[in-house]
C-alpha cells in the first residue's frame, strides 16, 4: 500500500481481481495462479515453522496461510476505502495473534 497524507492505494493483484475476474475466466485463471502462488510461500513458511517445533502441530498451515490472505486482502480494500491503514493494521495483528496461539516454547536446536 502507498500511504501518504494524499494517497492511500491498494494491492494491484487486487485490483484486477476486482476488476477483472468475473468477466474474463482467462484472466480469472491467471490472478488464481497469482494468489496461490503467494498462498503457497505463506503455507511453506508455516509448515517449515511447524516442522522446526516452532509451531505446535495443531497448526493448519494451509488454513493460516488461507486466513492471512484473506485478511492481508480484505484489510488493504478497506484501508483503502477509508484511507486509513489501522483497519489492516488490525486484520494482520488479528491473524498474527492467531497464529502465535500455536506458538511453542520448543527452542530450535542451534547448529554448531
């Protein structure tokens, strides 16, 4: 997002999903592939935390990685609109706050 005193935008891929993606299936595909592609970096980042004892194994990554899109998207629409970020500010706290629930105490053995 480009915050400014004038200027609050929004996330391009967004953008063209808003605009785009129910009249064009092709480019529909495409910003499908785009999302998921993001989905799936957030999943691997969580997994790799889950496997390291980082995260309990009550932990979805899938899930998660779900959720804080959706709320990284969501977030930035109303932002947006409102031309305030504390209404995305608030969505990532929440699913950060939900991911640290399945934080463990586990610390990771360091290599030597």
């Amino acid at each position: 997002m480009t915050d400014g005193p004038d200027r609050l935008g929004g996330c391009p891929l967004g953008s063209l999903a808003s605009e785009l993606a129910d009249h064009h299936p092709a480019v529909r595909a495409d910003l499908m592939s785009s999302f998921a592609r993001w989905e799936s970096a957030i999943r691997d980042g969580l997994q790799l935390m889950v496997d390291r004892g980082e995260l309990d194994s009550g932990a979805d990554p899938a899930y998660l990685a779900m959720a804080l899109l959706a709320a990284l998207h969501g977030g930035t629409l109303l932002a947006q609109t409102r031309q305030d970020t504390t209404v995305l500010d608030a969505a990532l706290d929440a699913m950060i706050e939900r991911i640290a629930l399945h934080a463990t105490t586990h610390t990771p053995d360091t290599v030597e």
